[in-house]
C-alpha cells in the first residue's frame, strides 16, 4: 500500500465518491486538521453530523454524515476542489483571502490562529494557506 502525500486531497476525494455514491456516511482516518474542517463543515451546514472515534491504532477516525436535499436527493455540497496542493501551495494576505462564488461558498484557510473560513480570516485580517474551497 502506498502513502498518501496529500492527506487534504484524499479528505475531499473520500467525501466527493461517497456522494457521488448516494452514500450516508463516509469513514476517514483522522488527523487534527481534518477534524478541524469537519467541524467547519459542519458549522457552515455542509455536512448533517459528525463523529470522531478512537481506533486500536491510534489513528482515529471520523464518520460524516452527508446532507442531502429530501426533495431533489443532491448532495449539500455541490462542489469541493482543493486550492492549494502539496506541489504548489497557495497563500494569501488577510485581506485578499479569495472569495468563492461572491460570498456563497466557502474556503477554507490554514492560519496562525488556526484553521477558519475565508469570512473569519478576512474578519480577523489573518491570512494563511488556503487549503480547499467549498459551495
């Protein structure tokens, strides 16, 4: 088995199939900036609940449950991309965090203060790594 490189990457891979998949819940092993973005997700009503378990290798692991519309059954998220990559990684002053669809998505920044929204960077004038962008 190989090594993931990009733990971010992999995050938003496992929830985009599961959605693609009409699937409920999602597993992925956890880490704290994951659980951060869970939380985020979660915040900002992406995401229907969440849940951080223990595993026997001490790795944890998080279990989301996917928001979808009961009407039309589409996915909450419509679209998740991830902005800055291993490869080529993306900065930004606070006030130039990149919106996203003019204010109805989210990005998502790594900062000093911790990982937040694009809102909360620009409200807080932190700018940071912009991980991965959200509507």
């Amino acid at each position: 088995m190989s090594a993931i490189t990009d733990s971010i990457g992999d995050y938003l891979t496992r929830i985009r199939n599961a959605m693609m998949a009409s699937q409920r819940i999602v597993e992925i092993p956890a880490s704290n900036l994951k659980k951060r973005i869970t939380e985020i997700l979660y915040d900002q009503g992406y995401i229907y609940r969440y849940k951080f378990e223990d595993t026997p290798n001490n790795q944890g692991l998080i279990k989301i449950a996917l928001k979808y519309d009961s009407a039309t059954k589409r996915p909450a998220i419509t679209k998740m991309t991830r902005y800055s990559k291993p490869g080529l990684r993306k900065y930004s002053k606070g006030k130039d965090v990149p919106r996203v669809i003019n204010g109805l998505g989210i990005a998502i920044v790594s900062t000093s203060k911790g990982v937040m929204t694009d809102k909360e960077a620009r409200e807080q004038n932190v700018g940071g790594e912009v991980l991965c962008m959200i509507y």
